[in-house]
C-alpha cells in the first residue's frame, strides 16, 4: 500500500504534463481513472507502439484505469460528474476556459464535490498575451529561457532534447497536489491548485540559470554562466562527464588524467580561476583526456574519488552498472502486449513501500 493509498484522482489530462502528475500519485498507491474520448489521448500516437499503446503513453499512463467518455454529450458528462462525486482529486490541463465551457470549471466541480483538490495545468497561465496560446515543450523552453541557458561555447541557444518544460511540471503537479490534500486532511477544506508550465520552467532554471540577475541593488560583477563550463571531453573512444567544483575533486582529477602538475599552476587553484582561464585548461585536458579509454579513465577517476562519469547511450543505459545495483528497471507485463521495461517509481517509503508498475488502460471503445 503506498502513501496515496486510498486517494482517487479523475485524470482528465493528456499527453505529458498531466497524465505524468497523475502516474507519479498511481505509482504511490493512488486509484486514478484517466478519462478519454474515443479517439485515445495523442499520446497514443507518439512513439513506437503496438496497437493502440504507445512507449511514450504507457509511461506516463502506467498504473491507471481507464474509461472511454464523450465530454460534449449528456450522457459522457454524467458519467464524469458521477466519478468526480466519489474523488478526492481531479486533474486537467485544457488550454484556459475549455474545462468550463465543457462544464468541468472549478466552480461546477466544486459544487459536485466541494472538498476536491482540483488541478488545472496550462502552458503560459489564463491571463496575458500568450494565456490563449498552443503550449508545447520547446516553445516554452524558448520563452522561459531554458533554450538561452543550454548556449555553448559559441553562445547559440538550444534546447534540451527532452519534454524538460512537460515533465518538470509534472513533479511540480504531483507535489503541489500532495500539498493540497494534506492541507485538506488538517483543515477539511479543497481547494484549486493552479499550475502552468513557464511559471514551473522559470523557477526550475532559475538557481543557477538567472544568477547574473538575481541581486538588484548594487549587484556584484557577473560571473560565467554554468553552461560556459558545462561540457562532455572526447576520450579515445568515447565521451566522460567531468566536474570538480572544489579544489581537492580539481587535484583527484589531475591525477587521475596524469596531469597532477596542472592543480598547482596558480592559473587553476580556484573554481573562480579555472573560470576565468577555461580555455587554456580545455586545451591540457583534451590532449590528456584523448590518451585514455573511457572504460580505464572511469576506474582512475574512482580510484581518485574524483567526480565523473561515461556518457552513455540509450542501448546502453540499461545495462548501467549502477542502476542495475539500485533495481532501477523492472518488465511490467502488459497482457497480449507483451513486457514492457520501465523504471520503478524513484522513491523508496519504509513504511508505505509502493507496489511495482501496473500497464496503462487500454482504449477500450
């Protein structure tokens, strides 16, 4: 029984930022009904498949049940308003005002069940000049700065080649929502929980990607951004990861390299110089770096208790050491589709343990 044991949640949200909200509590025990019309949420569509099953929508779907509804008739809408009845959550992320002129407002849900946490997921908020705009991952990565902040050495922005925008929302969703029903269980009250996806962007970038304009009065000198050291190095046959943020990981990672003469060069002795000198740093690590095979530099770094790290590549991952050790990937058996691999749900409860992956529904018409 995991923590969201006993939680209902009416899902009705499609494609990442919602549907990932709703399996992240589905993983922790909660009961989620996701709703969709006969077409199947896009999701469905994206992505190697087999069937009316998606890779892509079985792991933001795991875990849930499913019903096939049509929100525009009276008899769909009923059916809905019965479910929500009997929830303790309901989920959507319609572009601003679709869920109420379809009925499902938070005022017409309240008044069905006036202690829902209701959740409303949008890409830019309801009001402002975007508020009606189509938001999708990398328009919002490009508004919320994330895309400035992955600019290399040549300062051309790019994007992050992940649903960074989508799946960060979804946490944010899924804690937020955590946070609302533990208000209700002291206060007795629901409320609306209201989330969108540049608000979600901008805090997650903003520690280390908005630094330079954080202090507003008398603001110190600016300092390099994080991406102007952030950098994969080729060894001899492949890609490492590398980092030394203090002064004794910079000296482990000399040595590991064979270049323990470069931690004294006064050009390196701080983070703050290495910084200031990164170029001619890049150019004594590359040479170094090229002489070593990845496999035999990751053994010296860890020998050293230096930070690093070989770059892996998708056919690889799931054979990573580590996450092999830590039972990261589990087979869930999806019936007449046959396993699907997925990684168990990231957090570990002692005393409401979760249960492994469950398939996602099927479209059942």
């Amino acid at each position: 029984m995991g923590p969201m044991a006993g939680v209902r949640v009416v899902d009705m949200s499609q494609v990442i930022s919602g549907p990932l909200a709703a399996a992240w509590l589905a993983d922790q025990g909660a009961d989620v009904i996701k709703i969709e019309d006969a077409g199947g949420d896009p999701a469905r569509t994206i992505g190697p498949r087999k069937d009316d099953m998606s890779a892509l929508y079985f792991a933001v779907n795991r875990g849930k049940s499913g019903r096939v509804v049509d929100l525009k008739s009276e008899a769909g809408k009923r059916e809905v308003c019965e479910l929500i009845k009997t929830a303790d959550v309901l989920l959507q992320n319609f572009r601003p005002g679709v869920a109420e002129r379809l009925g499902f407002g938070y005022e017409a849900v309240a008044a069905l069940k006036p202690d829902i946490v209701y959740c409303s997921i949008s890409g830019f908020g309801d009001e402002g000049p975007r508020a009606k705009g189509r938001a999708y991952d990398g328009v919002v990565q490009a508004v919320a700065g994330v895309a400035a902040c992955q600019a290399g050495p040549n300062g051309e922005p790019d994007l992050v080649r992940s649903y960074i925008c989508d799946k960060t929302t979804s946490l944010i969703a899924a804690q937020a929502i955590a946070a609302a029903l533990f208000a209700r269980a002291r206060t007795g009250k629901g409320q609306r929980v209201d989330i969108n996806m540049l608000d979600a962007a901008i805090a997650f970038i903003w520690p280390e990607g908005m630094w330079n304009h954080a202090f507003m009065d008398e603001a110190p000198a600016p300092q390099p951004e994080v991406s102007a050291g952030y950098r994969l190095w080729r060894t001899k046959d492949g890609h490492i990861a590398l980092s030394s943020l203090q002064q004794v990981e910079f000296e482990a990672t000399t040595r590991a390299l064979g270049i323990p003469e470069v931690a004294r060069d006064p050009r390196f002795s701080s983070i703050v110089e290495r910084m200031k000198n990164r170029e001619a740093y890049q150019a004594i690590a590359e040479k170094a770096l090229a002489q070593w095979p990845t496999l035999e530099l990751e053994k010296r770094l860890a020998a050293e208790d230096a930070p690093g790290g070989r770059v892996n590549s998708r056919a690889s991952l799931i054979e990573e050491p580590q996450a092999l050790a830590n039972g990261t990937f589990v087979e869930v058996d999806a019936g007449e589709l046959g396993r699907v691999r997925a990684p168990r749900h990231p957090v570990r409860f002692s005393a409401t343990p979760v249960a492994p992956p469950r398939p996602a529904p099927r479209l059942r018409k």
